[in-house]
C-alpha cells in the first residue's frame, strides 16, 4: 500500500471513530435487541420436551432440530458478514428479526416434524442475519471505545439467553400454539431495528461528509495539518448529534 493511501486510511478512520462521542442511546437500543433476539434463540432449547410429546420425537430428532439451529445460526454468520463488510446493508437488522418472526410464526402451527426443522432453520437464519450488522452498529456507536461497547452489546444478548428459558416456563405448558406468543418479542425487535437502521444510514452517510481527502501531490501530508479542520466539523456535527439517533 503506498503512503498517500496508508494516510488516507488513518484520517477517515479517525473522522468515523476517535472524534466522535459515544452514543449510549444507540448501544442500548441494539443491546436491548440482542436480548430480544437471543431471548428467541434459547426458547428453542427449552420447549424440546413440549416438542418430543407432541410429535414423539426421539433424542436423534431433537439433536437434529439443535444442529439445525446452530447450523443457521452460527455457521452461516461469517457469509453474512463477508457480504455486509462489502455491501453495507443497514436493513439487515430488521430483516433478520423479521426471518425470526417467521420461523416462531411456523413453530407455533407446525403440524409434522418437517416444519418444526424448517422453523427452527428459519429462526436460526435470523439470527445469523442480525448479528454482524448489529455488531458494526455497536462499534459505529461506541465513540471509538470499542471495549466497553462491545460488551455492553454482549451484555444484552447474555440477558437473552438466561431469559428465553425463564419465559417459557411461564407460557409453554399451554401447548404448541402458546409458541406464538413470543412473536411479539421479534415484532418489537423490528420495530426498533427498523428505527436504529435508518439511524445507521444517516450517521454513515454524515460521516462521510466529514472525511477529509488529504491532497496527492507525490507526498505524504501530516496528519497534523488535517485534524483542526476535522475536529471544527466533528464539534459541529455531533454537538447537534451526540445524543439524539433520531
């Protein structure tokens, strides 16, 4: 890499991280959806035995239906991130929680053992679908303290996986059809998702305004002589910004 593209590269990653301020409401606002959705992802798990009365499963069936699940869920979460890294795609939070929609919907009426693995597919594929690009939210986010976002986004999604099962003890001994009431959880993840995306696009696009393009003349330009300029659109831009993500 020469080093007008090395300098290039230093400044628009100091005009999208280190000046800018940490935006809490936005790294809530996804936390509180990774609960959402992991909260769906560790239902799964807890109605195996509702799922083995009812169809009369064997312990090969249930183990099927958990490999297809993390299958989706985790195997295919890097495809999807190689793809948003190249095609930044904001709409993915909602679609995902939206596929997860989906699949509770199919599990709540699945009437053979065949639907059951394609809802669990379907739920699975949501989450792999959610992950990456929320990820790249929560460090947009973080203000360049990368650390502490990151595990407060994990936070969120460790309060998920301890609350699914706890909620399913409440609901499930009504039955199968009782599965239905957690697609209001993946209706509100959308909702939000929908909201913190279209927040996403207006900050990426915000950002870029603020780069600044150092001139390539055969030599390099001193960072130096480029921050005043970005730190005077930095304070002008976020102190408007910093705390609103609407």
């Amino acid at each position: 890499m020469s080093s007008e593209s090395k300098v290039s590269a230093l400044v628009a990653d100091g005009a999208g991280d280190s000046g800018s301020k940490t935006v809490f409401k936005v790294l809530l606002a996804i936390s509180f959806c990774h609960l959402l959705n992991d909260t769906v992802q560790s239902l799964l798990p807890a109605i195996y035995p509702l799922l083995r009365d009812t169809f009369r499963l064997d312990f090969g069936q249930i183990g099927l239906i958990s490999f297809t699940t993390t299958f989706t869920a985790s195997l295919l979460q890097p495809l999807v991130g190689l793809y948003s890294d190249r095609h930044h795609r904001p709409n993915f939070l909602a679609i995902g929680m939206g596929i997860t929609l989906i699949g509770l919907v199919t599990l709540s009426l699945a009437p053979s053992y065949g639907t059951i693995l394609v809802a669990a597919g379907l739920v699975g594929i949501g989450s792999s679908v959610f992950h990456p690009e929320s990820s790249r939210v929560a460090r947009m986010a973080s203000g360049g303290q990368h650390g502490m976002a990151q595990s407060l986004f994990q936070v969120g999604g460790n309060a998920g996986s301890a609350l699914g099962p706890l909620l399913a003890t409440f609901i499930l001994p009504r039955g199968q059809r009782s599965i239905a009431w957690f697609s209001f959880v993946a209706l509100l993840g959308i909702i939000l998702l929908a909201d913190i995306g279209a927040w996403t696009k207006r900050r990426r696009a915000a950002l870029a305004e603020l780069q600044v393009a150092p001139p390539l003349a055969g030599h390099v330009v001193a960072a130096a002589s480029v921050e005043p300029h970005l730190q005077l659109k930095r304070k002008r831009f976020f102190g408007r910004w910093q705390f609103w993500w609407r």
